[in-house]
C-alpha cells in the first residue's frame, strides 16, 4: 500500500510540470500609458477595454501561440488607429520579446521571464503599465452571453483535454 501511494504521489509530481505554463507557450498584452498623470492612466485603461474588445474572439479561438501570434500580427494595424483614437495621443504597436515579473492570476502563476508580447505604448510611455495574458486567454473570454467571462488556464487546458 505504501508503495502505491509513494508512485502516485510520484506521477502526480512529474504531471503538475504538464499543467503549467511555460514561457515559450504564452501571449501577453503590455500597455504603457504616457504618463501616471490621472487622465494618461484613464486614457491606458479606456485603450485596454477597447483592444480587449476587439481581439477577444480571435484569440480565443487560436489553438496555438503561432495561429494567435499571426492573428496578433494582422489586427497591429487596426490596433494602432484604435490606440490613437482612443487615447487621442500618438501610438506604437509591436510584436517583441519582453522581460516580466512574476505575475499571478487567480490560482496561475506565471514565473518572471522572457515572454512574447503585443505591446502597445502611448504617447512617450513613461507611466504606469498594464499586462496580461492572451494567449492562452487569461484576460478574458465570451460566455454565450456575449458579456466578457474570466476563465482559468486549468479550465482551457481541461476543455482542450477532454473536447468540451
């Protein structure tokens, strides 16, 4: 029995490594504002809901980090004009490799590292930022209702194990 347990014990241990997040794998969204004056941190946040609002679908129904990274590529420029409208400063949209702290999002932990991101700078972007995860999509998700939901990566990856 004991022996039982401690190979259990051992294959639930060499299986948690399966169910985190590696670097490699992830997508995240990192918007700087102009400045930490109030209405530069408002413009950052009207921005977010706006790109939030506009690449959810897509990247929702990206199965790999290639597909949303493509998907990423083809809407910099729609995302730009949507920026800049928005913030009614000026904007810079790209694909790069980026440095981020140890970051936790609900029960996920996602460890500092190099990561890929879809970054979005106003103005000169020297204040306060915000990031998240859209690939796989912790930022968000749609329920049938249409409203935006939040969801887990154990839920993605459970839903992507069983087909549900």
């Amino acid at each position: 029995m004991m022996k039982k347990c401690i190979v259990l014990l051992l294959v639930v241990l060499c299986a948690i490594p399966c169910f985190l997040p590696q670097n490699n794998a992830i997508v995240r969204l990192h918007i700087r504002a102009n400045s930490d004056r109030d209405a530069d941190q408002a413009k950052k946040l009207a921005v977010r809901d706006e790109v939030n609002a506009l690449l959810a679908d897509g990247l929702v129904a990206c199965r790999t980090k290639e597909e949303a990274l493509a998907f990423l590529e083809s809407k910099q420029v729609q995302l730009k004009e949507t920026a800049e409208r928005i913030s009614g400063q000026s904007a810079a949209v790209t694909l790069a490799e980026e440095d981020f702290p140890t970051r936790v999002y609900g029960e996920t932990v996602y460890p500092a590292g190099r990561y890929s991101a879809l970054v979005i700078t106003l103005g000169a972007g020297e204040g306060h930022n915000w990031w998240c995860v859209v690939f796989p999509p912790m930022c968000y998700g749609k329920s049938s209702s249409g409203k935006t939901e939040y969801r887990s990566l154990f839920q993605i990856l459970w839903e992507r194990l069983t087909g549900r």
